[in-house]
C-alpha cells in the first residue's frame, strides 16, 4: 500500500464513527447495504451494535423500497452502497420522491481521484446528476472531517422535509483500491 493510500485508509476509519453516532442519535435502526470495501468499518459498527439490524441486498434499488417501507412503518433507516450501484437506484428513487418519503443514502464514490478501474469511471461521473435529476440533495464530502457533518445534515433534511439526501463520500476519503 502506498503513503498517500494508507493515508486515506486512516482517514476512513474516523469518519464512520462520526457517521455511526449521527445514525443513532437519529434513531436510525435498520441499514441496507450492498457491502462495499469502503464501508467495512462503518459496517462493522453497524452489525455489532443490538439495536441495529443490517440487512444485505442483492441489489441497490432493493434498499430503496426496503427504507421506503421502514419509513412507512414508523421507522428509519439508511442505504449504504458505493457508487457503481447507485444506477440500480434511478427508476426506485421514483417512489420517495413521488409519496414525500425520507430517503437517506450514503454513497462511497469510486471513479475519482486514483482510480485504476475504468469500468467504476463512468457511474462515478454521473451519480450526482442523476440523483439530482432525481430530487435528491446531495451532500459531497471529500474530507474525512465534512463526512459526519454531512450525513448529519441530511439526515436531518431527510427526515424531517421527506426528502430524498445522499452524501457522496469522495475517493480521497475512501482510498484508491490497488489492483497490483
């Protein structure tokens, strides 16, 4: 692992804390994922913690009505995907945008800053317009210190306006992934 990587492999860890308190103080008790290697340690906390209930999709747009339905149901939950998945999401951000429903999403961006996949490039460009062009507000943080506050804000934004809010956790916070 290079300096500048292992660099950014430190910063992720304190910013998942950041994130895991804001979930809890606002009662955030279940979290859909399609696991990422960026959200390891976020989910960690997550799945060690009782009073949260991880639940593993099989794809991103499956969270989308899963968050729904929570919500619906008197309680709150949040997506955690990376951004290669955030495409399955378009057609199913349809239903919170319609019915006024929170949609809270947290998004590790790949397709930046280091990248060696060309394949993540392209998804990685366009998620912040097409979440845009889907009513969501988006929050990029691209420090360590900015990605607490930042789930924070829409969180907040989400539940209480019924908006759909994603923070899109930027490569250099994250880390390139090596593939040598």
């Amino acid at each position: 692992m290079t300096d500048d990587a292992t660099a950014a492999a430190a910063e992720s860890a304190d910013w998942s804390g950041a994130v895991f308190t804001a979930m809890k103080a606002r009662g955030i008790r279940t979290v859909a994922t399609v696991p990422d290697g960026g959200l390891v340690r976020l989910l960690n906390l997550c799945q060690d913690d009782p009073d949260l209930r991880v639940v593993t999709l099989s794809s991103e747009q499956e969270g989308v009505g899963l968050i729904s339905g929570l919500w619906l149901g008197g309680q709150r939950g949040v997506l955690l995907m990376q951004s290669s998945g955030a495409g399955n999401c378009i057609n199913a951000l349809s239903l919170p945008a319609i019915c006024r429903m929170p949609c809270l999403m947290l998004v590790t961006m790949r397709g930046e800053w280091g990248e060696q996949n060309p394949w993540q490039v392209p998804m990685g460009r366009a998620v912040e317009s097409c979440f845009t062009a889907m009513g969501v507000h988006c929050f990029r943080a691209d420090t360590a210190e900015a990605v607490g506050e930042s789930f924070a804000a829409a969180a907040d934004l989400a539940f209480n306006g019924g908006f759909s809010a994603a923070v899109l956790v930027g490569q250099r916070v994250i880390g390139a992934k090596s593939f040598q």
